[in-house]
C-alpha cells in the first residue's frame, strides 16, 4: 500500500463487526512492532495478546467506569493487546541525562507501527491510553514491577471508508527554524 493512503485509512476504529482476527495477522502486527527503532535498541517492549472472549471481556471492562465513559466501545473488540514496558539500562540513564521518558516514546512509536501493519491488513485498531493497569496486571499475570503502558483494541470496522480526518492546518503545526 502507498504510505500515505496507509496514514489517511489509519485511524481510531471504535466499532467493530463479529469477523474474527486471524493469528497471523496478529503475528503480523507483533512483528511490525519488534522491528521499530528503539533508543539505543533497547527495545522496551512486550506485547500481550488477549484473543480468548472472556478474557477480552474482562479486559474491556476495565478500560471504562461511571465516570470514564468514552472507551464504552471496547467490549466489541475481538483482541486487545497490552503494551507492557520493559525497564532498560539506557533508557533510564538517557532518561535522567535528558529529561525524555525513552520507554514512553519507544512503546509509543511501536505500537503505532503495531497499528499500521493492522491497518495496511484491513483491521481497525484503537489506542487505548485509559485503564485499570492493576487489574490488567492481574489479568494478564503481568509482574507487579512492570508497568503496562498502552493497550491496543482490534477489530473490522464495519465502516468501508475511514472518517475524514479533522486536523490543525499545517502553518499551525509545522514550523521552520524558528517556532515564532
């Protein structure tokens, strides 16, 4: 696929049809993630995959309450993957050096590469950046010492055409050597 037809179709999917994620298409996602650069290579991730219903269920539930209503979609998700965060040597020294959470934006980068191989087969994906993290710990056996830092939702949209995108006029978002 063209790369920025890849970038128009790659968008926030928040419903999803009954069809069924195959393995290897998640496999696919999990691959493009392991291969996004990583400060120093560092490579601060593991993916945990939730594809058993019950446990996407439960998953689900804890991505939404009576006040946090807007991740209300996700019990529709067919997958949703954890983006547990792996504590590196470099990360945190270059952390302290710099004031840059590497890990964060390392997570970060991947999971968008996650979420575009998703994408590029079709699949919709939504970020999910709001959750329970103990119970999704619980869940999913995740050491008490690690920190899950995204989730990703999976499922079809049903929609045959993405959204148009609403964003800030480039002038607005871009500028060149100097901000003012």
């Amino acid at each position: 696929m063209d790369f920025n037809k890849l970038v128009l179709q790659r968008e926030s999917v928040r419903k999803y049809t009954d069809k069924e994620i195959s393995n290897d298409d998640i496999i696919k996602c999990v691959e493009a993630a392991r291969m996004t650069p990583s400060a120093h290579n560092s490579q601060p991730w593991t993916f945990v995959v939730a594809d058993d219903k019950e446990l996407v269920q439960e998953l689900a539930n804890t991505t939404f309450n009576a006040v946090v209503k807007f991740n209300k979609f996700t019990p529709n998700a067919k997958v949703i993957v954890a983006v547990v965060i792996e504590k590196t040597h470099f990360a945190m020294v270059g952390s302290n050096k710099s004031d840059n959470e590497y890990n964060m934006i390392d997570i970060g980068a991947a999971t968008e590469h996650f979420c575009l191989q998703a994408a590029d087969l079709g699949i919709g994906t939504c970020i999910l950046g709001y959750f329970q993290e103990n119970k999704v710990k619980k869940l999913l056996n995740v050491p008490s010492n690690k920190r899950v830092g995204l989730m990703i939702a999976m499922g079809y949209s049903p929609f045959e055409e993405p959204r148009d995108k609403k964003r800030k006029e480039f002038d607005k978002i871009c500028k060149f050597n100097s901000y003012k």
